[in-house]
C-alpha cells in the first residue's frame, strides 16, 4: 500500500520526537519516499542529521537556509505539500494540535500543512491530563472535521512519570493504522482473495520430478494487486525462486497438486474471489520411490502415472457466492479450448494466453492475454509486463463483480 507513495512526517516538539527515525526508517523499508519536517522545538529532542540520513532528503525547520558563504534560500512548503501523497504529523503536541484546528502558521510544519491536498494522519502525544483536556478534544474533534485521521496515543508510562493515555502510538501501530486506513477505501476492502501461482512438482524419487517451466510470476503479481485494491490475500504458491516482500500476504508454500489441493479447500469456503494461475501438473506418478533409482535399474524407464484432482474444476462445484477465475496456457485453438474450459468446468471467467505468443507464457516477465468470461464475453489485451497484465485482470473481475 505504501510502496512508490510520497510521504511527508511533520515532527512537534514532544519526548514523543525520539521515536520518529525508526518511523523514518519502517516507511522507507515499505517502498516510500519520505521527507521530514521539524518544528525548531522539535530538534532538540531529534537530530536532524539522523532523520536526513534515513529519510535520504534534507530535513528543513525554518522558512529560510542561510549556508556558510551568507547565500540565503528558502523552504518552499508549497512544493513539499504538493510533493506529499501522505502527511504525517508525529508527534503532534497539544500545541501543535490547536493551531492546526485553528489555522495558525508561526512555523514551517503548519504552513505546509496549510497547503497540503492529500490524506493527513495525526499522532497526538502529551500527558494524560493534556489528552483528557477538554481543549485537546475539541482540537481533536475538529481536525476529524477536516477529513484527517487521528491515530489514537496509547496507555503506558509517560515522561512526567505518570501512566495513562497519551504516548504517541508505536511506530509500527502509526505505520499499521495508515495501511489499513488507505485500505478502507479499496474496492476489495473486506474480501478475501486466494491466488495459486507457480508448478506443482510430482517426485518420481527424492531427487527426479515431473514439473513443468512455470516462475510463478504471473501469480505472485496478481497477488500484490489484489493487496493494493486492499484485500486480504492468501497466496498458495509452488516451488518458485518468488518471494513477497509485504508480510501481509499469507504465504502457504507447498510441492504437489495433493498439497494444493488441499491447502486450497482448507480456505476456500471463506473466500470471495479464487484465481487458479498455478500450472497444476495433470498426472503424478504411481508410485514414489523412497531412494534414488539407479540408472542401471532405469535402462528401460517406465513410469506408470495417475491423474491429479483438477483443482478448479473441483472448486466451481462447491463454490456458493465465490468468483472463479481459471487460466488456460494454449499451444492451438486457444479460444475455442478456453470456451471449453470456461463451460465444462463452470468458471466465472478464464485467463487465456498462447505459446504461439512471442513473450507470452512460461519463462517471461511479459505475457499477452485474453480475458473470457460468462457475463462480458472476449477482451484481448497487447504485450504487457505480468505487473500491468496483473492490473488488467483485476480491472476485468472488478466488472465482472
């Protein structure tokens, strides 16, 4: 949710300050860009140099930089509020607080916030009676009204030495509060998505296997976007050199179609949205051997295999309110193999994509699609990076929901 997004963090001068480089630095590991802002207050309880070095960006705190040649310049706070997709305000003390609600601008952090366009997260941090202030909760009260956020302090141990509400959130619940609030108000909020993605590998013995040259990426990708349309994502991946980054994705690693299958049925009845992008090998051997077949015994190799479930088909049997979506990887007649899969095995729509297609298929960072379904009929797309063809099936399940 926080990768490629701009954010600006406004430090107040509270205790609360000295807590903000590691906010700095859980931002930056999300893939974000940030920028800080210090009030001159709040440089007495943070080092500017540690949040520059972290934030990778000159950390500003008044309206003008004088250098030591006597050149003077100024800090634009239009730019950097226009700049900001997210404003953070951390700590926000109960003085910052009050001249926020009533539109005061004696230094850099509030005129920039005075000109900021996008969403605005506040986390307060005072003393427990400073919280409970009524004043503090007015100014609460009408920052709400603006349309921000309010990110609640905590109980525990303040500087005063008392214990109670008023210690600024914890860096990581800030950062947890911010995702889930940007989440909130994605199309997918409160659905949950199951995306199989990779091979599956069928063991002969503990060395040979039968697989087939699927990365997975195509799955894995489909997976991050259903995250950013913010649903909750369980990603059931085969054997893959793929890893996700964002722990949010539940990750269920396993080796076989048996595994799958049943790794798949262990979630399904919860779910909204199923989408089948493994390459589910269609047979497994027989019997698995428990040491590795010499060759000499394997002169004349015969393996007898039997039929893996067919995951999918299996799944639109007992699918109640879920959507369907399976993939088809076609050497010949693709549209015509595709619509016969879409009948026969009762899907909802089906991703179609050729090897006759240069770039499409296994072993590519791009693939060229057709997206087929019961409600809307045939759309083809061009050669796409798997990250944009990603974006293009979701935009057609979307539809089709």
């Amino acid at each position: 949710m926080l990768k490629g997004k701009n954010i600006l963090i406004g430090i107040s001068g509270g205790i609360a300050a000295y807590k903000t480089p590691y906010l700095v630095r859980l931002f930056k590991l999300a893939g974000a860009s940030v920028k800080v802002i210090l009030t001159d207050s709040a440089s007495q309880f943070v080092s500017p140099l540690t949040l520059a070095t972290l934030s990778e960006n000159a950390v500003p705190s008044s309206f003008v930089n004088e250098d030591d040649q006597g050149s003077v310049s100024w800090n634009n706070h239009v730019a950097l509020a226009l700049w900001a997709d997210i404003m953070v305000v951390a700590p926000a003390t109960a003085n910052t607080l009050s001249k926020m609600a009533h539109g005061q601008s004696d230094n850099l952090l509030l005129v920039t916030y005075l000109s900021a366009k996008c969403p605005v997260f506040i986390a307060p941090a005072m003393d427990l009676d400073m919280y409970k202030h009524k004043s503090t909760k007015e100014s609460l009260d009408r920052l709400v009204s603006f349309g921000h956020a309010i990110i609640p302090a905590e109980d525990g141990l303040l500087a005063s030495g008392l214990s109670g509400a008023g210690r600024m959130a914890e860096p990581e619940h800030i950062m947890s509060f911010i995702v889930n609030h940007l989440r909130e108000g994605q199309p997918l909020f409160g659905k949950q998505v199951i995306v199989t993605a990779g091979p599956t590998y069928e063991p002969i013995d503990p060395v040979r296997f039968i697989g087939n040259h699927s990365s997975g990426l195509m799955g894995y990708e489909l997976a991050k976007r259903a995250l950013k349309l913010g649903a909750e994502v369980i990603l059931i991946s085969g054997p893959t050199s793929l890893d996700i980054e964002d722990e949010t994705i539940k990750v269920i690693r396993i080796r076989t179609a048996v595994e799958m299958n049943k790794a798949v049925l262990e979630y399904f009845q919860d779910s909204d949205i199923f989408i089948g992008a493994a390459a589910v090998a269609d047979y497994r051997p027989a019997h698995v051997h428990d040491q590795k077949i010499k060759k000499e015994s394997f002169a004349n190799p015969h393996i007898e295999l039997v039929k893996n479930p067919d995951i999918i088909a299996g799944l639109a049997k007992i699918k109640k309110h879920q959507f369907v979506l399976g993939f088809a990887l076609e050497t010949q007649d693709v549209l015509k193999n595709g619509t016969k899969k879409l009948k026969t095995k009762n899907l909802d729509a089906i991703v179609l994509n050729s090897l006759e297609d240069p770039g499409a298929g296994f072993g590519h960072n791009t693939n060229k699609i057709q997206f087929l379904s019961k409600k809307n009929g045939l759309k083809s797309f061009p050669l796409k990076s798997k990250s944009a063809v990603a974006t293009d099936i979701w935009a057609e399940i979307l539809k089709e929901l």
